[in-house]
C-alpha cells in the first residue's frame, strides 16, 4: 500500500500539533494546583478577641460578618464578650454550671458556597481552631481546675471535662452534592453548547445555501435572532437542571431568575466568540481553538486565585470566572460583591 507524502505529512502535523496542544493545555490547567498547599496561608482568616476588659476597640460582631461576606476574608473566629467570666463562675457554681453553654464561647463564620472544596478546607481549619483551643486550655488548667473545684458535682463535672465549643455560622448554607460542579463542568456547558449548535448552523447553512443567498445585512440579523432564541433556551434549561437539583438550597425564584439572565449573557458571548472564530479559523483547525477556550475559561473558575500562582490572575479575562463571580453574589444574597468587576468584563 502507497500512500501519498502530502497524506502523511498531513497526518504527521496532526499528530505533533494535537500531542503539542494537550500537553500545554494540560499543563496551565494543572498548574492552577501547582503546589496550592503551600499557598493555603494566603487566605486570610480573621480572628477577634471579645474576651478582654475594653470591648469597644474591637469591631462589632456584625463587622466580623461582613468582611467574611464581602469576601474579605475567607473565614472568622472570635471569642464572646464575658466568655472567661461565664467558665469561671461555672466552675464555681452548681447552678451557673447547669445553665452554662460550651458552644457561646467561640463563634466561627465562613460561607459554604463560595468555592465549596475549599470552603470545606476553611472549615475544617476553624474547627481545628476551635479544638486546639480547648485543648490548650485544659493543659494550662486542667490540674488547677481539678484541685480546687468540686468536681463531685455532676454539673461543675460536665463543664470541667468540655469548658469549651463554638457555634457555627454558614452565611450560605450549601449542602447538595452537585455543589462541586458549580465552578467547574457549569462553566464548560455554555461554550460546549455553543459550538455543537454553531457547528449544526453551518453546515445545515452549508447544505441549503441559506446564507450564501442573502447579503451580509440580512446574514447578520439572521444569524442574531437565531443566537439571540438559543441561548435564550439554552440558559433556560441551565437554571432549570441548577434548580431541579438544588436539594435543601433555599435559593428564590429571584435568584433563579437572575441566575439565568446572567448565564444568558455569557452564553450569547460564547456564542458571538465562537461565530467570530468560525469565519477565521478553517474547520479542521477549531478543535485547537475550543480545547484552547475551554482550558483557559476552567483554569479560571477550578479554584481562588488566591491557591493559584499569580501569573493565573489573567483568568479575570475569561467569561467563566466573571459568571461565577456574578453566580456566587446571586446566591450568597450580596455577598461577594463583584458585579462592578464582572458585568464591565463580560
């Protein structure tokens, strides 16, 4: 079997070219974790002391909760006012003791649907707080405490053997399994559906020479309208599998409606980038530009910036990191501001 020259050399740049833009591709998205154990320091945790005699020169605790919402900090952890009064006294007293609650002691708060894998990771860090607090108070007073209280009482016993707990503020409690999808297969969907349709339009096109007979005017405002009805389906069926799945999440009807105005808006963006690769990109060369677009909008939105190396910070560019930011305020009730960022982008 002979087979032509122009053929193999032809296959042969397949090949290369293919092996070539996998490896890169590959390479930025898996550099999005490049050691991002290391970088779990750079986000910030706020930590506030309501325990010491002059109160007045910490913020409010609705201050604390505002910058874990306005994403300031990515989770917080402070001790009650008269938290070390309250153990002292019920350590003394059979009746302080009865009524005494471990769990107003500390207070943490984090927000468990910005970036859920790593919100689990900002929680589990509080909790290992709120424990290595409790633990290091019992070394420094556990002998003390032991000797000179009446530990024969079964309520003084009780807040002996657990003085310390906390309670747990969620500022948007997110339980469902499919929570990890959010930022990661939802931010491919919009452009995958995109090509497919964009792909079918033009050889449908193509094959009836609708758009051959009809001048650039006419082409254009076909070719909008016809965009304009996909997406608008489109991100109808998004927001409505979001919806269906969204298992004890309280979201609003509200929410969901803005949901879909603004995966809508990125889906008509792919969908005019995609359009616009299409008239300069020969058919054969597209799959290089979609697995490109792709990586590069993933690689935005996978995880914070801040587990990322800073180089990454160029995803602010990318539509799938500006709908997720817009999609985290929708959810979280204005938390996460950055519309005045996002929708200028997009």
């Amino acid at each position: 079997m002979q087979l032509p020259k122009p053929f193999l050399g032809a296959l042969g740049g397949a090949f290369i070219s293919l092996q070539l833009l996998f490896l890169a591709s590959m390479c930025y998205l898996y550099g999005t974790a490049y050691h991002d154990s290391i970088r779990f320091s750079t986000m910030k945790l706020l930590f506030v002391d309501y325990d010491q005699d002059v109160i007045d020169q910490s913020p409010t605790e609705q201050d604390v909760r505002n910058a874990v919402c306005k994403g300031h900090y990515w989770g917080a952890i402070y001790s009650k006012a008269n938290a070390s009064s309250r153990l002292a006294t019920a350590m003394s007293s059979s009746e302080a003791a009865r009524v005494y609650n471990n769990s107003q002691a500390l207070t943490y708060i984090w927000n468990g649907a910005k970036y859920s894998a790593c919100a689990q990771s900002v929680y589990s860090m509080l909790v290992q707080l709120v424990q290595g607090t409790a633990g290091v108070y019992d070394q420094m007073n556990g002998t003390t405490i032991l000797s000179t209280n009446n530990v024969s009482d079964p309520n003084i016993a009780k807040t002996v053997l657990d003085p310390i707990s906390s309670s747990s503020i969620d500022l948007q409690p997110m339980v469902q399994g499919v929570r990890f999808y959010y930022n990661i297969v939802s931010m491919v969907v919009p452009i995958l559906q995109q090509f497919f349709f964009l792909m079918a339009l033009n050889s449908i096109s193509a094959q009836f020479k609708v758009f051959s007979s009809l001048s650039l005017k006419q082409n254009i405002a076909l070719r909008l309208i016809i965009s304009i009805c996909y997406t608008f389906i489109a991100s109808i069926c998004m927001s409505g599998y979001i919806w269906g799945f969204r298992e004890d999440w309280n979201a609003t009807s509200d929410q969901i409606g803005l949901t879909w105005m603004a995966i809508w808006l990125v889906m008509h963006l792919n969908f005019l980038i995609i359009d616009a690769a299409t008239v300069f990109i020969p058919v054969q060369f597209m799959s290089f530009f979609m697995l490109t677009w792709i990586i590069l909008n993933v690689s935005s939105s996978i995880s914070p910036f801040e587990l990322s190396p800073g180089f990454y910070r160029l995803g602010y560019v990318f539509p799938a990191h500006e709908l997720y930011e817009i999609l985290l305020q929708i959810w979280t009730d204005d938390c996460n501001p950055h519309l005045y960022r996002a929708l200028p982008i997009l």
